[in-house]
C-alpha cells in the first residue's frame, strides 16, 4: 500500500481548517478506503479531517517554514496499515493584489 497527498504547502495566513491535500491510499493501482492518524509532532499545527483531508489546525498563524508529518493509514476493508511521511511547506502570506488605476479622463471636447 502506499499513502499519497494531493497538496504539500498552505501560507500562514490560511485559517484554521484550510485544506491542504486529500490524503489517499492505493494498492497496486487501486484506491483502498482507509482511516488516518498522524503522529503528535504536528502539535496542533496540522490535522486530519473526518473525508481524509490534511488541513491546517487550529493552534493559530502557522510559523513559515517546512513540517515532517508522519500519517498512518488504516485499511477499513482488511487488516493492513500503512505509514507514510511528507514535508510540507507554509509559506509567507501572499501580497494583496494591487490596486486598480485611476479612472481615464475624460475626453477632450
């Protein structure tokens, strides 16, 4: 079995509860349904949501930089697990977008 995610970076502005990939798990090509865990090192930073999603916690504004999270998938249908390990990255907070320009003048008479 092998874990996979869809995203592995957030900025540090994002709220409590941002989606930051789908957490999934396949056997030979085929998704298999699983339960997560992740270890304590996320210390709230980080969480798995109820659909299997990572998605940012709720301990406030997240420190930029890169977090070694450790998952562990549960198998639903059979007896098996599997752990995975990803790095993800917050970044700065993106720039608000700049304001629009002046209004033309207008036309000469």
């Amino acid at each position: 079995m092998t874990i996979m995610i869809t995203g592995r970076s957030v900025a540090q502005d994002a709220p409590a509860g941002t989606r930051i990939g789908n957490l999934r798990v396949f056997n030979s090509g085929v998704a298999v349904a699983s339960h997560f865990l992740m270890q304590k090192t996320a210390n709230g930073l980080f969480a798995i949501s109820a659909d299997g999603a990572l998605v940012t916690g709720t301990k406030g504004p997240l420190p930029v930089g890169h977090y070694a999270l450790k998952i562990t998938a549960l198998a639903t249908t059979k007896l098996s697990q599997e752990t995975g390990r990803f790095l993800i990255e917050v970044t700065p907070p993106s720039l608000p977008p700049p304001p629009p320009p002046p209004p033309a003048p207008p036309p000469a008479s």
